[in-house]
C-alpha cells in the first residue's frame, strides 16, 4: 500500500529513485487531484492568454493595447498579492481555490457568449482579464501553501518541480491549442473548449477531501499582519533577495511575454497558427530542465540554480528579440524556457523552505506582490512598442532587466550558501528516525 503521510519514510527519500518519488506524490489522492486540476488551469490561463491576445490584437490592430490587456491581467497580482497571502493563511484553501475556479467559468463563459453573439468590444476583454487575474492572485499563495501542507518539506522541491512541469506542460499545450483552435473554428469554438477546461478543473476541486476549517481573527490582528510580513520578509535576507530579483525580473522580462504574438505577426510574419507554436516554444525548454530537477535526490544550493536559470532566460529574450528569423526565435524562446524552469521551480521554493510555518502564506504574498510589478512593466513595454515596435521593445526592456539583475546577483547571498529551513537547527537535536 503507497504511503500516503508527507512526513514518513524522510530518512529514505533521497535514495529513492525519481520515479518512485514522484509515483509516491501522486498516490496522495488530493495531491493528484489538485496537480490534474492544475494542469488545466495551466492550460485555460495560457490559452485565453493567447486568445484574449490575438482577439484584442485583431480589434485594435494595436500593441498598445495588447500590452494593456496583459496589464489587466497583472494589475490585481500587484494590488491584492499580500491580502491574498493573509488571507491563506487563515480561510480554508481549498474553497478559495473552488470559489476561484468556479467564477473563472463564469468570467470565460460571459465572453464565450459575447463572442459568438459577434458583439464582443475591447473592453469586454479588458474586464474578463482583470477578473481572470484577479482568481489567480487569490490562489497563488493558498495553492502552494496547500502543496506543502500535503507533501511536507523532504519532498516540495519534486512537488514544485511537478508543478513546473504541470506549468510547463499547459504554457505548451495553451498556446498550441490556442493557435490551432482559433485557425480551425474561430474565436467562438475556441472558447467554448475554454470553458471546458476550467469546468473540468472545478470538478476536480470540488471532490477533494482537504477541507480545512476556517479560522476567524479580528481585523486588529488581520492588518497587523500587513506590517508583520512586510518586516519579515524584508529582515530575511534569503526572502529579501529572491523578492528584489522577482522584482526586476517581472518588471523587465516577464512583462515582454505580452508582446509575442505582435513580434510574432508584425515582425516575424506569421499566422495564428505559428504563433502559438512559437509561444509554447518555451515550454518544450521549461519541461526538459523541470524534469531533470525533478530527478535530483538532494539540491542544496537552490539559489544557484534560480540565478542561472534566469540568466539564461534574459539572455535568450534578447536574441529573441534581435532576430528576424523564425526558427532561431523559436530556438531562443526554447532556451529561455529552459533558464525558466531554473528560475520559476525555485523561486517558491526557496521562499516556502526559508519561511516559518505560519508565515508561508504571507510570505507567498509578498513574492506574489513583486511578480505583480509584470504589470507596471507591461506598461511600459507596451508604451515604447507603441512609439517603435514591439521587438525593438522587448529588447530594450530584456537589456535593462540584464543591467540591474547583475549587481543584485552579486550582493545577495542566494549564490554563497545553501538555503536551510529556519528550523533545521532546532530539529537537528531531536532524535533520528530509526
């Protein structure tokens, strides 16, 4: 019978063999569930992504205006993130997560019905990603929050690995799907198979059994926790660092991904098609590298693998964007997905190691705070495209992103050291598993 306890057997996991280990992952039913359901919204949030996108792109003719809807999206990330961190480390996660699939197929379904109805206006899209945007801050940091919960800390680096190959897996089939659905049925079938997926998704939630309690605090104690994480994570020089170079990273090179079917078009010259293919470009590099560190028994220096992994991401944007070749723009796109995984697998896993117990939710918070600049970012990317063009943006922003993260490598201590739990010492003196 498959051992279902995250804290059992710890002595032996790091010589089970990778497949074993992530077999024992998904033998954890609501693990399974939730990584199936994952995988979906993966997919549902790449896709109209894409979609919304392509959609907005083909109203306005505008990469203004494409850059702004992918503003909407970000806008409440950078708003909501540490409220939403707060708030998982009181409700009940698993109904925020129900309550943010349910009104995803709500939101996608009013568009669906625009859509088909041929009356569907910029704006109409502009408000559906606020809301989109606005269910994935609310789940963020109660989603990972309730991973570590499930599996424990001997196994969260193969579960956030999984997670990034679940990531991965839909930043491929998202835009692929997107591209294709949208040359073979329209904007309409396409959004109807959207709505399919995040019903499915909602399904899958609803019949999990971790149904925590929700536990009530006063407003007093609720905002007191604003000022209290804020000093934690800042006197945390582990969490300090991964927050400033989150910080810079989405502001410069997460925020050009808004970006891509207008290079894609404009400067590359290609269809709906093409474009969804080179987009999902990155996620063939992202599972490649997720999977190989997934594989890895024991990593000890996260941080290096964080920094290489966004080096290489920064670099190959920049090629990116100097080419006018479509293969080699696929190629660096597949290269930046590699350096993606890197940096994206242990981005929350470093904070979710570093971090106390009760204050991983808020914490989360915090990092999901710094991954909302994208949207200050995608402004301004979106502001130069509109006076030069969108590759000429993309590099501009990708070459400053490199300038600043450079210093910001060096002084932090991601690269030095080993990232520990707070714990560790303490722990050290109890007596060992025999």
């Amino acid at each position: 019978m498959p051992d279902n306890h995250p804290d059992d057997q710890v002595t032996r996991h790091t010589t089970r063999p990778w497949l074993e280990r992530v077999n024992g992952l998904l033998q954890l039913r609501d693990f399974r569930l939730m990584w199936i359901a994952g995988g979906l919204d993966n997919t549902g949030r790449w896709m109209d992504s894409v979609v919304m996108g392509l959609l907005v792109l083909n109203l306005t003719d505008s990469a203004f205006q494409v850059a702004l809807l992918f503003v909407c999206r970000w806008l409440p990330m950078l708003a909501f993130a540490l409220l939403s961190g707060m708030v998982a480390d009181r409700a009940n996660r698993w109904a925020i997560m129900l309550m943010s699939r349910s009104v995803a197929v709500i939101a996608t379904a009013a568009i669906m019905a625009l859509v088909i109805s041929d009356i569907v206006k910029p704006w109409h899209v502009f408000i559906a990603s606020f809301f989109l945007g606005l269910l994935f801050v609310m789940e963020f940091p109660s989603r990972r929050s309730l991973i570590y919960d499930l599996v424990g800390s001997d196994r969260i680096v193969s579960a956030m690995s999984l997670e990034t190959i679940n990531s991965t897996l839909g930043k491929f089939i998202g835009p692929f799907m997107a591209g294709m659905l949208i040359e073979l049925t329209d904007f309409s079938g396409t959004y109807c198979f959207l709505v399919a997926v995040y019903a499915t998704s909602f399904g899958l939630i609803l019949v999990m059994r971790g149904r925590g309690p929700v536990r009530a605090v006063s407003s007093y104690a609720f905002w007191r926790t604003v000022s209290r994480g804020f000093k934690y994570s800042v006197n945390n020089s582990v969490i300090r660092s991964v927050l400033i170079i989150t910080l810079i990273m989405n502001a410069m090179a997460f925020s050009v991904e808004s970006l891509f079917p207008v290079v894609a078009r404009d400067h590359l010259g290609v269809g709906a098609g093409l474009t969804g293919i080179l987009i999902s470009a990155q996620a063939i590099g992202s599972l490649a590298a997720a999977s190989v560190i997934a594989s890895l028994a024991v990593i000890r220096y996260h941080g290096r693998i964080f920094c290489l992994g966004l080096a290489l991401q920064l670099l190959s944007l920049l090629f990116f964007a100097l080419s006018p070749w479509y293969p080699v723009s696929f190629l660096m796109l597949l290269l930046a997905g590699l350096g993606a995984a890197g940096y994206s697998t242990m981005q929350s896993t470093i904070i979710l190691i570093s971090s106390e117990p009760e204050m991983r939710g808020t914490a989360l918070g915090m990092l999901g705070q710094c991954i909302g600049v994208a949207a200050v970012g995608g402004l301004a990317v979106g502001i130069v495209a509109n006076f030069f063009s969108a590759h000429i943006a993309v590099a501009i922003s990708v070459s400053l992103g490199l300038a600043l993260l450079a210093p910001a490598m060096f002084f932090s201590p991601l690269v030095r050291r080993p990232i520990t739990p707070p714990s560790e010492t303490a722990e050290s003196t109890r007596p060992k598993p025999i």
